[in-house]
C-alpha cells in the first residue's frame, strides 16, 4: 500500500506493508533526517515527526507515475513528492 507524509505543506508518499511498518519507516532515524535535510535545504525549518496516511487516489497515480521511472533502479525506499 502507498502511504503519505504530510509535512510543511508537502507530501511525500512511499511503499509499506502496513500502516504499523509505514509508522516504522516515517518514524526511523533516517527516514526523519532526509526530511530534516531536505526541508533545511529547502525553506530553512526541519520537519517534524511526520504520521503517515493512505494515500488518495490522485497521489496513488502520481506515486505510481514517478516509481515506474526507477523500476530498475535499487533501492530500499522510494520517496517520491505528491504533492
């Protein structure tokens, strides 16, 4: 299942197996900090501890749209902006 962050404004959707490994992944030391990274990068303000949610149907396409690109690439998170 596809889920989302919202943070700032923002969206950022990736792949878990449930909502309990999605509030795992949003929730990890790493998954936090490129957050952090990007939003200081960005406008200057970290993000905080985000809470995922399912993604809706336009996000789902978008997802989808934007992880076909990187079919044969590996990685173990994609993370990719919705909205």
């Amino acid at each position: 299942m596809i889920y989302v962050v919202d943070v700032n404004q923002m969206s950022f959707a990736f792949v878990a197996g449930s909502e309990r490994h999605a509030a795992d992944i949003a929730g990890s030391p790493g998954f936090v900090r490129a957050l952090d990274r990007f939003f200081l990068n960005q406008r200057g303000s970290a993000a905080s501890n985000p809470r995922p949610r399912a993604a809706t149907v336009r996000e789902l396409a978008l997802f989808d749209d934007m992880s076909s690109e990187f079919a044969d690439a590996t990685a173990d998170v994609l993370v990719a902006r919705v909205a």
